[in-house]
C-alpha cells in the first residue's frame, strides 16, 4: 500500500509560524498605516498610499537579487539574518514619528520583508515533497491567508481602543516569537544543486520560465491593492470601520476552509480547475465592494475575494516554481514575488490617484474590470494550447 509524504513536519510546521509572524506584522501595519499617516500625521490619502508604494518598491529593488544572495549565503541563514533586521525595523515605528523618517523606514524594511519572504517561499519549496508540492505549497501559503485576518484584526482593534504605541510594541513581539521559532528550522539541502558562481548574470536576477506566470500574477496583485491599501478608508468613508475587521475574519475563514479541496484538485485535476473559478470569484468580489451599501454586502464581497484570491496566488506561485528545476526554486520564487510586488506597488499608487480623482467605488470597479480581463487573456492562451 503506497502511503503520501507528509507534508506537515516538524521543519514545515517551523517554517509556517515563522512566515506567519511576519505576515501578521506585513498585513497588521498595511492596514493601520494609512490611518495612522491620516489621523496622527494629518496626511493626505495619496501620502498614505505612498506608505504601501515605497515598501514595495525596495522590495522590488532587492527581490531580484535574492535568488543569489540565498545560493551564495545560504537560506536559513539569511532567513535569520534578514528575519533580525526586520524585527528592528518594526521595532523603530515606535520611535519614528516625522512622516518622511516613517518613509525612509518603510523603504529598509521592505529590503529585509522581501529576502525574508523569498527564502521562506524557497525553503518551503524545498521541504515540502515533490509529489504533493501543489498542496504542500497551498498548506503554506495558508500561514499567508491567516495572517490576512489576524494581523489587520489585531491591528484595527488595537488602535481603536488602546493606541498606535500600543500596536507597535505588539508587532514587535510577535516578530521577536517569529524568530524564535526559527531556530527550529533545519537548513535543507537540495539534490542536484550546482556549486554556484559568484558573479552575477541575466539568469541569477530572473527565471524567465517562470515569467509568465509571474506577470499574470502582478495583474492580480495590482487589483489586490485596492483591498491591501484602500478597503480601512473605503470602509470608514462608509460608515463601516467596525466591520473592517470582520471583512478579513470572513477573507481568511473561506480560504482556510477551501484550502484542502484546492490544493488536492490542483494536483489531481490541473491548474485550469482552480484558476479559472478563481479569476471569476475575484472579479465579482471586487464588483461587489464597487457597489456595496450594507454590511452584509460587504462581508459578501470579503467571502467572495476570499475565495478568489485564495485560489488565485498560491496555484499561480506553484506553477511558477513548476515551471523551472528544482535547484532554481529561489529564483523562481524571487521572480515571482518582484512581479508580485511591483503589482502591488503600481495598484497601491495608481488606485490612489483614481480614488483621489473618482473616488472609491471607481477603485474597485476598475480592479474588478481587469481581473475580468486577465480572466478573457488566460481563457484565449489555454484554447490556444489545446489546439496546438
């Protein structure tokens, strides 16, 4: 009787709490920043929005090069060495208070956010068997999908009835607890690996296989911006900042639930079965949060991008690491996640505009209209394909 390799090890269970932290910490400022920049700092809504755009964009700077960087100094230590300075970082928010030193903040710790985040996708990528990777990959990605809920939960609660301080030295914490639980990681050894040369080329900044995918993901990520940076003050221009937090308890709850049956179908069936359901649930939660007038729309709207985005990301990050050999999973992850990033960061800024210019609800109509056009792109390429 063939019995699966385990996913859930001790190494993986490691490895999860620890991209967990950071993410809590990632989702928990993302949410309460533009608040904090509006409120404490009497700051525009385009300031704001650059809180979310000059993070990403030092992470966009750094993420090419990181693919390297893990090869030559290896990934679990630069996952400390990167997970210590971030830590440090988040640390700082409690004394920074000028806004351009809480910009120049910003921009370093999106240099250690996007190694930490590299070398963990990579590590996972490597413990998880090759055989399961599909679901092995998802199960991690949910680390991801929880910290959506709980870090803008704790975040938006914290700074409603305690205070920014007081949220900044809970950050701090759980980062300290993240890195702590990263010691238990065991550094991994991949079969095949090649002694890797120290200059760099074309080929160490990028894996072109995984490009394509990787540029249909940063067109999601572009549409996801307008929830990651925006969806605190859509929330509170309509009466509806309670509900903020509830809006990512129901995001996460319909992604951790759905997430055993897609990653099995992902592996069983093909991409095409979670992609395209995922493209169509992500467009018409985007439509609905266009459109809501209620709190129950609104939490709708938070089930339904739950479900899509869930699907969406962690099947297109497998598929770029598929795309390519094992060896060249940090490459294949730092590609995907620069492409990612860059989504994010032109979304975080360029939805800004829009809402400055037309408002919220026009934010989100335009994002739900291009995810409708990645999903008519990625409907024409795999007729294509099959008729080839």
């Amino acid at each position: 009787m063939n019995h699966k390799e385990p996913i859930w090890t001790k190494s993986f269970i490691s490895l999860f709490f620890t991209n967990l932290s950071v993410f809590i910490v990632f989702y928990g400022l993302v949410s309460t920043l533009p608040l904090y920049a509006k409120d404490a700092l009497s700051r525009t809504d385009e300031e704001a929005g650059l809180l979310m755009t000059i993070f990403l964009l030092s992470a966009i700077i750094v993420r090419p090069f990181t693919g390297k960087l893990l090869d030559l100094a290896g990934k679990r230590k630069m996952l400390w060495i990167s997970l210590f300075f971030y830590l440090i970082c988040t640390i700082l928010y409690y004394f920074i208070t000028p806004f351009e030193g809480l910009l120049a903040l910003r921009f370093f710790q999106g240099v250690w956010f996007s190694i930490v985040t590299t070398a963990a996708g990579s590590l996972a990528a490597d413990i998880v068997p090759v055989t399961r990777r599909g679901a092995g990959l998802g199960y991690f990605v949910m680390s991801t999908n929880l910290a959506v809920v709980i870090g803008p939960f704790v975040a938006l609660f914290i700074i409603q009835s305690y205070s920014y301080d007081a949220l900044f030295i809970m950050m701090s914490v759980l980062i300290i607890i993240g890195a702590l639980v990263a010691v238990l990681i065991p550094d991994v050894k991949v079969e095949g690996a090649a002694v890797q040369s120290k200059l760099f080329t074309w080929n160490d900044l990028f894996e072109k296989k995984a490009m394509p995918i990787a540029l249909l993901a940063s067109l999601i990520a572009f549409s996801y911006a307008s929830v990651l940076s925006y969806l605190s003050i859509y929330a509170q221009e309509k009466g509806l900042l309670p509900l903020a937090s509830f809006f990512f308890v129901v995001f996460a709850a319909v992604m951790l639930i759905s997430r055993p049956f897609t990653g099995k179908i992902f592996d069983e069936k093909g991409p095409a079965f979670i992609l395209i359901p995922g493209f169509v649930l992500f467009f018409l939660g985007l439509l609905i949060l266009a459109f809501m007038n209620s709190g129950g729309l609104f939490l709708l709207a938070g089930a339904c991008v739950g479900l899509g985005y869930g699907a969406l990301v962690p099947s297109l990050q497998t598929l770029a690491i598929q795309s390519t050999s094992h060896n060249r999973s940090g490459y294949a992850t730092a590609t995907f996640f620069t492409l990612f990033d860059t989504g994010l960061a032109i979304g975080s800024f360029v939805l800004g505009i829009v809402a400055v210019q037309l408002g919220y609800r026009n934010v989100y109509l335009l994002s739900s209209l291009l995810v409708l056009a990645v999903l008519a792109f990625y409907l024409v390429t795999v007729r294509k394909r099959r008729q080839a």
